[in-house]
C-alpha cells in the first residue's frame, strides 16, 4: 500500500485540480483526500510542491525490437519510458520482422512484461509485410493485444486495397492509425520543401506528400465507417483537413509529435542531422497551425515519436543520415514550456499526455478516479536538469536537446501501483 501525501493532483477526466492524498491498494487507487478504512501506508511519498497526474500514454513509440536492438531494446526504453513518466508506449508495426504475426506481437509484450517499466501496446500491421497488398490476420492479433492496426508509412498505394482493409476493420470496430505520406512524392526528400532545403541544396519533401494522402484516407475512412486516427501529422493544411472532417460528425482523431510543436524546416540550417525528421520539419506557417490546433482541440494528443538511434546513424551528411529524434524523456519538460508559454494550461496539457490518447485507443488509463488502474506520474515542473549522454536514460542519444538545460523533472513513476522509478533512489 502506498500513500502520496500533499501532492497536487491534476486528473483532467475527472476534473480534479487540488492539493490531496492519494491512496494505492492492490495496483488500484483506494483512496482521494480521506484515507481508506483498514489502510496501512508500506510506502509514503512526500508530493508536496509537486503534480500528481495520470501516467503518460506515448502514442508513438518505436523501440527497436525485434530487429534493430543495435539502437535499443525494449528493456532500455521502457526503463527510459518509466524515468519520463511514461507508462504506457504504443509500438508501431515496423519492427523486423513486422508485426503481422502473433508470434511477433506476443514476444513485444512479453520483453515488456520482463522488463516491467512500462505497459507496451503493439500496432498490428495492415497488410502482411507491410506491403500493401494481402490483408493482415487482424482479428489473431487484436487477440494477441494488438491495440490497433497500421501500414505506418509503407503506403498502400491501392485504393481499392486500402479500401477493402478499413472495410474490414470497421465491421470488428478495429481502430485504424494513419501516418499519411505520399511515397511518390517524398521521393528521396530529407527537408521540408521550401527556401531551406533549396538554399541548402537539398532534396524537399512538400507539404503535398501529406496533405494528398490526408485527402484521400479521409474519403476512404467516410466511405468504410471506420474508427480511424492520423498520428505525426505536420502540415497546418493536414490539421484543417482533419478538423473539418471531425466537424461533419467523422469517427477521427490527431495527434503531433511534440517537437513539430517547436522547430521548423529553419532550425536544420548548419546541416544538424538531429533536426533530419519523419516528417520534417515544417515551415513557420505550418508551426504556427500546429500550435493554433492545440489550443482549440483541433489536435486530441501529443507524442515523442521516440526514434533512438546508434551514434553511427546520425554521423554523416545531412541526407545519409537516419531520421527521427529520441524523444521520450523530453516529452514532458517540452509540454511545461508550453504552458510556460501561456499556450495551454497545465491540466489541458496532462490531458493532451494522458486521457486524451487513452481516449483515442479506448483504453482504461489516463484517469485517477477510486478503482483506476494506479498509472501514476509525479514530476516537479520547476526542477531543472542538464540533457547529456549521461542523464538521457534511453539508448538513443540523438536529441537536439544534448547541451541544453531544460525544466520539468519526474521523481517518482508508479505502474499499476508498483513504483518503477524513483528519483530518490
């Protein structure tokens, strides 16, 4: 049994903004306020000057196993995962081999349940390989926890095929994940195509690899009824695409990986290969979308799009290098700027981390009512801390971050009633 004393606790879902106790008993919480009868604190944490708030479900999370444990594994990620606050990753499906077995899925959950950091949820893919073509055994891998299915960024090119796919989905209510890109068009793309990459003298993605497939998915998720999500989007045209189509009654959902949320095509201008993103960064006007969309829910959830890599992969030309950022352990300290920037509030931006994805997948997380699942972050919003190799828990040191002092620190992580991290420790 655990008691957090004097923390403020933030649980959007319920409209808890106070300072109180918070009781754990059997993995549950017991208690708000007033102790439970029969209650025996084993473990008490002294929350005070600090947030308690549900724990954060990552959307977006690729942890490299199977298949490319060089750059990380399951255990070191989620042990990162669980020092950021983290307690619940969604893996996308492309993994080596992809997850389109239930051989595959199985041994993802259970190298997490190994490591016991925190809770990892699989992305079943669409197709067989992720190849576009024969349609994956879906209802195997839902039985296997697959939270949801996507082709990610393998495109299916065929219509028809896509079509057939939600067709599909839709009649066992499978959620659908997005990632939408052109492949066509992104070509052999680096940068967002605009005045950098031109200035730079490198190949541009344009704002229509997106926007096109955007398109398209939306008249295909109308035409087959499905429950459907766009992940990562980055184009302010994308938003309103979606927007719009969630306003003429759509089943869809956003979410944008939080660095989108503060760097554009510009900050690549020295050739730093940390700011090589999938998508790209995007111009001004596109950030400038992104942040409008959070402020008026146009956007229902932010992720890391966590993408460790091995030192190697980030050390060559700006075109040769691997795309994509190690993200998990600066979700949370980039959310608190937001904030600090007046954009959002505290308790919008814990719901952007924790109910709002929950919401999305249709999981029980991202709520501390009595009988909850005890998910707990606690985290100081004004402890600073150095980002280096050292204090990067992930094996992925490729943050733009490396050298820079940011403000938000997490001191203890519960899952399921178990504390997995504790800075005290």
């Amino acid at each position: 049994m655990i008691k957090i004393e004097n923390g403020h606790l933030i649980d959007p879902k319920n409209n808890i903004d106070t300072i109180t106790d918070l009781y754990i008993k059997d993995g549950v919480v017991a208690g708000i306020g007033a102790q439970p009868a029969n209650f025996t604190a084993q473990i008490t944490i002294d929350a005070t000057s600090k947030i308690v708030c549900p724990g954060i479900v990552d959307l977006s999370a690729h942890l490299r196993e199977p298949g490319f444990t060089h750059k990380a594994s399951i255990a070191s990620e989620t042990t990162a995962a669980a020092s950021a606050g983290i307690t619940t990753l969604v893996c996308p499906p492309n993994t080596q081999p992809v997850i389109d077995s239930t051989a595959v899925a199985e041994l993802i959950q259970d190298r997490a349940k190994a490591s016991a950091k925190a809770r990892v949820l699989p992305i079943g893919a669409l197709t067989i390989g992720l190849k576009g073509q024969q349609l994956a055994p879906m209802a195997a891998l839902t039985n296997s926890g697959c939270i949801a299915f996507s082709n990610h960024r393998a495109t299916i090119e065929n219509s028809q095929a896509l079509l057939r796919c939600l067709e599909y989905a839709a009649t066992h209510d499978y959620l659908v994940i997005f990632t939408p890109q052109d492949n066509s068009l992104v070509a052999n793309g680096v940068l967002h195509e605009g005045y950098t990459s031109s200035d730079m003298g490198l190949v541009g993605i344009p704002e229509s690899a997106e926007t096109i497939e955007v398109s398209r998915c939306l008249l295909l998720i109308e035409q087959a009824g499905v429950r459907a999500h766009f992940g990562q989007l980055s184009c302010q045209r994308s938003i309103g695409m979606v927007s719009q189509a969630r306003k003429n009654g759509l089943n869809v959902t956003v979410d944008v990986a939080m660095h989108h949320l503060f760097f554009t095509d510009d900050n690549a201008k020295g050739f730093n290969s940390m700011f090589h993103l999938q998508p790209p960064l995007r111009s001004q006007l596109d950030r400038a979308g992104l942040l409008n969309a959070i402020v008026t829910d146009g956007i229902q959830a932010i992720c890391s799009d966590h993408q460790p890599h091995e030192e190697a992969a980030k050390h060559a030309p700006f075109a040769a290098t691997a795309a994509g950022i190690s993200g998990l352990e600066t979700l949370l300290p980039l959310g608190l700027q937001l904030v600090e920037q007046g954009l959002i509030n505290l308790s919008q931006l814990i719901e952007k981390l924790s109910s709002g994805p929950a919401k999305i997948l249709n999981i029980a997380a991202g709520s501390l009512e009595i009988g909850a699942v005890a998910d707990i972050t606690i985290f100081d919003q004004h402890a600073t801390w150095l980002v280096d190799e050292h204090s990067l828990v992930s094996a992925g040191k490729n943050s733009m971050f490396i050298g820079s002092t940011l403000t938000g620190k997490v001191t203890q992580t519960l899952l399921g009633g178990e504390l997995v991290f504790d800075a005290r420790q």
